[in-house]
C-alpha cells in the first residue's frame, strides 16, 4: 500500500500549524497544553489484516507506523524498527518460549482469556515496548537535524528504568533521572543505577517523588534554563510511546484470530490512559475490538468515570500507594485524547471541560457524550489488594503460571466480562520479579529472576545525592554539561 499524504498533528485544544510526527515528538505537549493528536486516523482493511499475518513484530511495527510517522524516509523507518524489536532484547536471557514473537501470547481458564505479554523488554515491564523505539527515533531525529536533548525526568520506579534502558548509549541524549532516595525497591534501584554509560545520570533526592516532580517542573517552566540545555522529557503522552504501542494491539489480534475481521474484547490494567488509548487508536483504524476493559486498583478515577460519566481527580490525600503501584495515579493524562474524540474533536468544549477540571477539581458529560462513551465500547472495572492477591494465588495453583500485581488487576477485571464466543485479550504489564513482596504473600514462594538480572543489587551503583532543591538540579546539569 503506497501512502499517499502527509500526516500533520492537532492539539486537542485547538492548535493546528500542520505540524509533523518528527516536531511533535521532539514537543511532547502543545504550546497550547493539549495533546497532539493525529488529522485523521489512517484506515486498515480486512484485506491488509490477513496479508499482515506472516508479518514478524518489527515487518508489522513498520507497516503501522509508516501510517503516522510519514516525514520519515521509509527505509530508514524499517532498519531502525527491525534494530528495536529484535528477539535478543526481548527475552532478558530466558528461554522455553517463542521470544522471537516479541509479544508471545499464553492461554488460561481453558482458552477463554490469552494473556499478551508485553514484559519481555530490557526493564520486564511494558514500558519498554515503546521506549526502545523512542531511543532509536530521538538518536535518528536529533542526529538529522544536528542538535541534542537532555531529558530531565521524575521516577518512582518504572518510567524512569525504561528511559535509562532506551537512552544508554544513544547518541546526541542524555537522561537526568530524579529519583526519592531511599524509596525504592532494592531491585528498581539497582536495575537504574547499576548503569555504567556516560550518557545516564541518577539523581537521588532528600524527599518523596512528588518533590522529584516538582523539581522538574520547575526547570521545565524555566524557559530560559530549558532553551540554553535543550531540556525535554519522555512521559507518557508522547505520541512516539502511544503510536508504537498502538502495534502490539494488531500483534495480538494477528496472534489469538483466525478468522478475518473476528472481533476480540480486550483487557488493560490503566494508570495514565497510554495504553488503553493505543487500544482505541488501533480500532478506529479499524482493528476488530469489541470491548476495551479499562482495569483500575483502588485508585479508581477511570473506573467512576466509565461508570458514572463523572470524571473526578484526587488530590495526593486521596492517591493511595498500593500493590500495583504503577497504577496509583491521580488524574489519567492521556485521558484528554479519548475525551477529544468522544466530543467529536470539538477544540471548544476540550478547553470548556479542562477549564472546569482545573477550577473544580472535575466534570460531568452530558447524556449524549455519555452515549458515545458507550458506543465506543468501553467498560470498567476495579480490584482490591484482595483481589490481586486471590488472583495470583488462583492462577498459580490452576495454571502454574505466575502475574505480576497489575497483570492481576486486569484478569480480574478481564473475568467479569468474558462473553461467549469472543476471545478476550488481557495485556500483561510487568513480569513478577520486579514485585517479589507482593508475590511472596499471594504464593508464599518468591518469583523467578531473568538471568539478566541475577544478583544486580551487588553491582556497583552510580547515582549523586542532592537536597530536594531546584537549585541544586540546575547547577548539577550545567556544570555536567559545561564538562
Ligand atoms: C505504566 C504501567 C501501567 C499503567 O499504564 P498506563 O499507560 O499509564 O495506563 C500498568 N502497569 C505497569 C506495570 C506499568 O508500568
């Protein structure tokens, strides 16, 4: 299929300068602080479905993205994505599957729910599956057009391990990763600041994770500081990380159907909306989905939305820490996007409903927005620390098989929903070792670690300690930059 136009972004409050995927991604978010959004959804056929079955991960990730990322030369695109999804990078030095698949898929409760596995990656949690590709675009972008970044970012844990992991090495980027010191786990310590390459800098600061953030907000409306050091970040409404995530929801499909155009539900446990909203993406641009199973924990603002119509964010009070904690979240940030279409792209009542959720705290949506959220197919459900662990112990004793805690919240969820006679599709998002307390108390026996990660809390560790302090950060990466 030969492309014949070129992509151009939109923010959802209205922004439109016909921008690129290549300047959107270097952007992160509008300059009127929305989220860009691609013109048009680029169409799939039933016919493209079946030709793409023989297709390997990175073949497929090429045909996928080559519909959005159009200012890229498409040879170029190919190479970069068969150097990203290789087998070798996706196994962490396990054997006894087909790795080669990338995202290997495995049944359970007798073939009703595939799990799709999208832990195999450099850090064992989904994360990766589109940060890898991001290190290699920055590295091809920046190179292009003869200029560098320097991304400054906030961890608690799994965002900031993925970033370091797509970053090492690269050329032209460096990361400065602040991190809570002495509040996180000894494996995600070691797994960020085990690393050696010159290009990686852990930060740990004198306080808790939202005095990291802040931290880096206030260096990122620094517009000065940002300009002069070529400050930029990596979170998850990068429309990079959305657009290569959209890929493994055609993967799966390709993976768990036999029919063409035989319709899947599919199951995600969700925190800042990116994943799922790959799902969306993926069927508007006409993959065969049914029903999206949005998955909370206790942190359940997506959940009372889907339910109720009413969308209310929590102050840090009411943000709890939990077993699944890279679901604890407060308000969901690429929830704007979903929220964009639902409305009909209508600019106006993105900025009239934001406004509202910055003065208030929330919103409501009217009765007929209300029917497009049902129409789209959306469905929610939430699970208590008692469930996870009664999850995990249940499909451990029935099917040998040990989840992560977020994994569990969605076959949970994903259980409640199964419908006769349609595949139900529930997304793996990190492999149990990174959460051994957790499966410690469900099955009373400790997860097994990749070999790629045996014994790395002996590794000599490299991170500088600093107060919890705008200043210092600043000063830190001038004079790392000056040397
Ligand atoms: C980030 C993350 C999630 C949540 O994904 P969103 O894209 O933020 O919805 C779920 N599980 C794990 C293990 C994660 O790292």
């Amino acid at each position: 299929m030969a492309i014949k136009y070129a992509m151009t972004y939109q923010s959802t409050r209205g922004e439109d300068e016909g921008a690129g995927y290549s300047d959107i991604v270097l952007k992160g978010l509008a300059a009127d602080g929305g989220l860009f959004m691609p013109r048009i959804y680029p169409q799939v056929t039933k016919t493209d479905l079946e030709d793409w079955r023989h297709l390997s991960y990175a073949e497929l990730a090429f045909e996928i993205l080559r519909l959005f990322a159009t200012d890229i030369e498409e040879d170029t695109l190919k190479t970069m994505l068969a150097g990203v999804y290789r087998e070798d990078v996706y196994n962490n030095g396990r054997t006894g599957e087909d790795f080669s698949k990338i995202t290997p898929t495995r049944s359970i409760d007798g073939g009703k729910i595939r799990i799709l596995e999208l832990s195999n990656g450099p850090t064992l949690a989904f994360k990766d599956m589109a940060m890898q590709y991001l290190g290699a675009l920055f590295e091809y972008i920046l190179e292009k057009r003869n200029t560098e970044l320097n991304i400054l970012g906030a961890t608690s844990g799994d965002t900031g391990s993925a970033a370091e992991y797509a970053m090492r090495g690269r050329k032209g980027v460096r990361v400065f990763m602040l991190s809570p010191e002495g509040r996180m786990s000894a494996f995600q310590r070691a797994q960020m600041y085990s690393l050696k390459d010159p290009n990686i800098f852990n930060i740990a600061v004198k306080g808790s994770f939202d005095d990291a953030q802040d931290i880096v907000k206030a260096c990122s409306q620094d517009a000065g500081f940002k300009a002069t050091y070529n400050i930029g970040t990596v979170n998850s409404i990068n429309w990079a990380r959305v657009s290569a995530q959209v890929v493994y929801y055609f993967k799966g499909w390709l993976e768990v159907t036999e029919k063409p155009g035989e319709v899947i539900d599919v199951t995600v446990p969700s925190g800042n909306f990116g994943n799922i909203l790959a799902g969306w993406i993926a069927k508007q641009m006409g993959l065969p989905i049914g029903r999206l199973v949005v998955a909370t924990n206790e942190n359940d603002v997506l959940d009372e939305f889907f339910k109720t119509g009413v969308y209310r964010v929590r102050d840090s009070e009411h943000t709890f820490v939990t077993s699944s904690p890279s679901m604890d979240i407060s308000k969901a940030s690429n929830f704007e996007r979903y929220i964009y279409d639902i409305v009909g792209r209508n600019a106006g009542r993105i900025r009239e409903l934001w406004t509202q959720l910055a003065l208030k705290g929330g919103f409501a949506l009217t009765e007929s927005e209300m029917a497009q959220v049902r129409e789209s197919g959306f469905v929610s459900a939430k699970s208590t620390h008692a469930d996870r662990i009664n999850t995990i112990r249940e499909v451990f004793e029935k099917e040998g098989l040990i989840v992560d805690p977020h994994t569990a919240d969605g076959i949970f969820a994903a259980r409640q929903y199964v419908r006769a006679g349609v595949k139900m599709l529930s997304l793996e998002t990190a492999l149990p070792a990174k959460f051994a307390a957790t499966i410690q108390e469900a099955i009373g026996a400790a997860p097994e670690v990749p070999s790629s990660y045996v014994g790395i809390e002996n590794r000599e560790q490299h991170v500088t300690v600093m107060p919890a302090d705008v200043g210092a950060v600043k000063k830190f990466i001038s004079e790392t930059l000056k040397a």
